[in-house]
C-alpha cells in the first residue's frame, strides 16, 4: 500500500510540478531536451513542458528552436509568464530590445513580484538607452530578490556595459544621474 502512495505521488509530481522538480536534474542538455521532447508529445497542451524545452534548446546555444517552444508554450497559455520572460531573452539575444521589453513587461504584469522578469526588462530598457526608466525598473527588481540582482549585477560583462552607459549618458543629467546610482548599488570594489 505505502510503495503504492509513492508511485502515485511520484507521478502526480512529474505531471503537475514537472519542470520545476525535474530542471536541472537531467546530466546534460541533451538529456534534458529529449526528455523534454517527448514529454510535449505525451502532453502537448502544457505549457510548462514547452517552456522548458524552450529553456534547454535555449542553454543549448539554438536560439531559434527555443523561440518557437516558448511562442507555443505562450500560444497555449498567454498567463504563463516564464514563457514571456524566456521568449524575452531570446529577443534580447536576437538584439530586438523593443520585442523584449514587451514581453518582459508582460511577464511582470503577470506576475508582479518575478524578480528576474523585473531585472530583465532594466536590461531590455538599458539596451535602447532609456536609462532612467531602466534604473526604475533595476531598483524594483532589487526590491524584490536583492540577492538575485546582486548575483547578476557582479558579473564583469555588467559592470562594463553600465560604464559605457554612463561615458554615453553624460550628457544627459537625469540618465547620467541614475546611472551612477545604479553603479553605486553594484560590487563594492566597482
């Protein structure tokens, strides 16, 4: 009866919770993808399956593939806003920022409190030099999760982007302004 429950329960969390129980655990990309593949076969109508197969093609360096599992997983389920996100990244990648603000401001209409949404539209916003709207959005993505911000923040490709902002943005008083807050909140040995 007890090894029963578990097979139950076993596979009730791989079809309810599957990709956030299961992201990560496979050994390689490739491992991933074909899990995620076949599990789209098996239920093609769950978004989060598509996401996540979106999300492996995506780490896998195929930028193309993922946009069209994200834009299923979306077509599926347009309140799914890990999908926004993600196909969001993928503008970002494709250098289309105007594409990826929106779909990562749908992504934080969705879910307010999605931190890595939040700081994805400040760099979206940062990419067509708005740099004042950006750093809203960068303080409220800070709100929200300081340590993923934090972890994102302290990589060197970061810190040399948001310097080139500000030699751009001198002239500009309220961007320069922001810029420089948004420099102070960086690594402290910026």
């Amino acid at each position: 009866m007890i090894r029963k429950s578990i097979a139950i329960l076993i596979l009730l969390s791989s079809l309810v919770a599957g990709p956030l129980l299961t992201r990560g655990a496979e050994r390689s990309l490739t491992e991933g993808i074909d899990r995620y593949e076949k599990l789209v076969k098996l239920h093609p109508h769950k978004a989060a399956y598509w996401n996540a197969l979106g999300y492996y093609y995506l780490k896998a360096g195929n930028v193309h593939e993922a946009k069209i599992h994200f834009l299923t997983a979306i077509e599926i389920d347009n309140s799914y806003p890990t999908a926004h996100n993600n196909l969001g990244v993928v503008y970002l990648q494709q250098n289309h920022p105007e594409q990826a603000e929106k779909e990562f401001f749908q992504a934080v209409r969705l879910n307010p409190q999605y931190s890595k949404a939040q700081y994805n539209l400040a760099v979206a916003l940062f990419h067509q030099k708005r740099y004042a709207a950006a750093a809203k959005a960068y303080y409220k993505a800070r709100d929200l999760d300081r340590e993923y911000v934090n972890r994102r923040d302290n990589s060197e490709n970061t810190q040399k982007k948001l310097q080139a902002a500000l030699e751009q943005a001198a002239e500009d008083e309220e961007s320069s302004k922001e810029l420089k807050r948004m420099q102070e909140w960086l690594a402290p040995n910026y």
